[in-house]
C-alpha cells in the first residue's frame, strides 16, 4: 500500500477499543497463581501501521476497525498519573521534513527520526551522554521536584481502585533508560570503563521513583509496577545476568521491595526479544510477569511455564505471523499453547506484538473464534 494512502499513521490512530470486563481481584488471584477459574485473553497492542488500511479494503466494519468488536476477556487498568522518568522541558524541534521521514531534535538535544508509513515512534541518531560530566548537564530533569504529581492523582486513583481497576505505576527501565541516554554502544562499554556513571543514573532515578512512589503506595493501593526494557532481539539480550545482577537488580529491588511490603502483586517486565538467558536474574530482581514473548526469538510459552512455574506470569505469547497463514497452522499454535497455560493457570494469552501487515481479517476473525473455542472447552476441564 502507497504510504500516501495511509489513514492511520500516528501512534494513538492505532489504539485499540476492547472490553475489559474483568475486575482487579480476579485478575491479581489469576495472575499470582492463587485462583484459576476462568481464562484471560486480549489483544496487546493492536494493528502495525498500514493493516487497518488493508482491512478496510477487506470489507471490515468500524468495530472491527477499532477492534470493539472482537471478544476479549482481560483486565481493567488505571495507571496513576505521576513521572518517575525525566521531566520534559519542551517539545521536538523539526529540523527536516520530507515524504519518506521526519527529523526532530528532542529536549536532550538529541536526533530523532521518524520513517513515515512504516513506524510511529522516531528512532534516535545521536546520544547526549558519554562522559559523567555529560550526564550531569542533564540530571536534573531525573531529579525529585512536586511538579512529577499530576492533578488530583491520589483522588484519581481511589476512583479507579473503587471501580474495581487494576492500580498502576511505572519506572524507567534500568537497562532502557541508559540506553535512551548513550545508546547501545556506548552503554555496553560504559559497564565495563564508566560503571560510576551507570551507577549514578539508575542511583538517580532510583530515587526519585522512590520518592514518588512511595507518596503514593502510602495513600493508594498499588497493584502494579510495571518497567520497559525492550533490551533483546532475535540473538539475545543486550546485557547479560552480570550486568543484570549488577546494576539493574539493586534499582529494581529498591522500588519493589517498597511497593511489595504494601501489598503490590505484580512486577512486569515489558521486552521484546530473546530473554531466556537473563530470566532467571530478573525473577531474583524481583519481576513475576513478563510480557510479550514473542515465538519468533525463541519465546516458547509452553517451555518457559514448564521451567519457571508459578514464578512467571505470562502475558502474550501468540505468534503473530502464524495468524497470517493457514487456518490449519493458526489451530496447531492455538492447540500447541492455550490447552498448557489454561490448565497451569497465570497467564494473559494474546499475540505477541502488533499484528503484521498482510495478515487477512478473515484470518484474524477465525484466530479468535478459534481461540475461544480451545479456551471454553479448556476452561470446562478446570
């Protein structure tokens, strides 16, 4: 499809509109192994750019477009609206724009590009920080200041806990905060020749997500910590259990072990890739819960229940390319993974990242029915 023809480009076209019918208990006893009655089911994170476009010319409704129609079974979340990350002074500047890309510089002065029709978040070119004195130029935007409280949060966040939603919070990623500040590169040198300024940026940030945070698990029930990584690919991760157990374990558990002595129940870990060699560092670090798992870098499901148990909660774990296929080939995924994870209970099962271009309504539509036609007849056996 011509990139000119795209309707939906942005990153909020692309959201998705599903029932979320499940309450907080339910889903906190479910994903703690505590109770497993009924099966949970969603949609993680909804079409790629271009696929809504290709569906309308398939003869899809609105519904199906914003995916209110597709019957789902997950939870309802609230994410209480404070900032453990860095305070943003302004917004992008545009330095160029052309048909295929648009070129910004963001607050840290970094450049930032954004290929138009095939993503929705801009990649950086360039970091700011190499050196500890670079680093220090910026901290003060990962500092503790009141103006990280958003309007009437703790009001807000009773609300939600009252409707019965999921109460969540976030923290900046130990390895993807870094990273966001010196890149790849020069991260995975800086472990080994600046371990000071790695350890002053996640010390940094640690405490102001303590500060914040501890505001507001001692008014509010928190349910939820959830952190963004995305520090693997197909050949592994991008830091391995050293540097884990190192430098990320001692942030994590200084968050966690707060918000877990006041009742938090669920640690989730949001990275793409292969991540097997560094799970059994980060469930010391504290996580239960990962998501997405995705099949296509060796995230099997089905393999990581059988080792890990009810130490790991699963959310994902679908393949998202098989839904492009054969009915045939969608029906042996669906039999190879949700008979086990039903039956062992903890688990969230959707596809494993955005649904790819190329893959036919009619595929998705028969991937769901299927899927509910495995977990009801599962679910009869519980």
């Amino acid at each position: 499809m011509a990139k000119h023809s795209l309707r939906w480009t942005r990153h909020e076209d692309l959201a998705i509109n599903i029932e979320r019918s499940v309450r907080r208990e339910e889903f906190l006893d479910h994903m703690t192994f505590r109770k497993n009655e009924r099966p949970l089911f969603s949609e993680l994170f909804g079409p790629i750019i271009g696929l809504k476009e290709e569906w309308l010319e398939q003869g899809a409704t609105p519904d199906e477009l914003d995916f209110s129609t597709f019957r789902f079974r997950c939870e309802r979340r609230f994410h209480v609206p404070v900032n453990t990350g860095r305070i943003v002074r302004r917004p992008p500047e545009t330095i160029e724009e052309t048909d295929e890309y648009v070129i910004t510089r963001d607050d840290l002065g970094r450049t930032l590009k954004l290929s138009k029709g095939t993503a929705t978040l801009a990649l950086p070119l360039d970091f700011p920080v190499k050196t500890i004195d670079d680093w220090r130029k910026i901290k003060p935007l990962y500092e503790f200041s009141a103006e990280r409280f958003g309007r009437n949060w703790e009001r807000k966040s009773l609300d939600a806990a009252a409707r019965g939603e999921v109460v969540c919070v976030s923290i900046p990623g130990g390895y993807d905060e870094p990273r966001e500040l010196m890149g790849e590169v020069e991260l995975s040198y800086a472990f080994y020749e600046q371990p000071e300024l790695v350890c002053d940026i996640l010390d940094t940030i640690a405490e102001t997500a303590r500060r914040v945070l501890d505001r507001v698990s001692s008014t509010v029930q928190v349910d939820l910590l959830s952190v963004h990584e995305d520090m693997a690919g197909k050949s592994g991760a991008l830091a391995g259990p050293k540097q884990i157990d190192e430098f990320i374990a001692p942030y994590y558990r200084r968050i966690w072990n707060m918000l877990a002595d006041r009742g938090a129940r669920l640690f989730d870990q949001d990275s793409d890739g292969d991540m097997n060699s560094v799970i059994p560092s980060f469930l010391e670090a504290g996580v239960n819960m990962m998501h997405p798992f995705e099949p296509a870098a060796n995230m099997d499901i089905v393999t990581v229940r059988e080792k890990y148990g009810d130490r790991l909660a699963v959310y994902g774990g679908i393949d998202k390319h098989v839904v492009r296929r054969t009915p045939e080939e969608i029906t042996a995924e669906l039999e190879y993974k949700v008979p086990p994870m039903v039956r062992t209970g903890g688990c969230v099962l959707g596809l494993d990242h955005r649904i790819p271009n190329g893959t036919p309504l009619a595929n998705y539509r028969f991937y769901v029915e299927k899927t509910w036609e495995i977990l009801d007849r599962e679910a009869a056996k519980l």
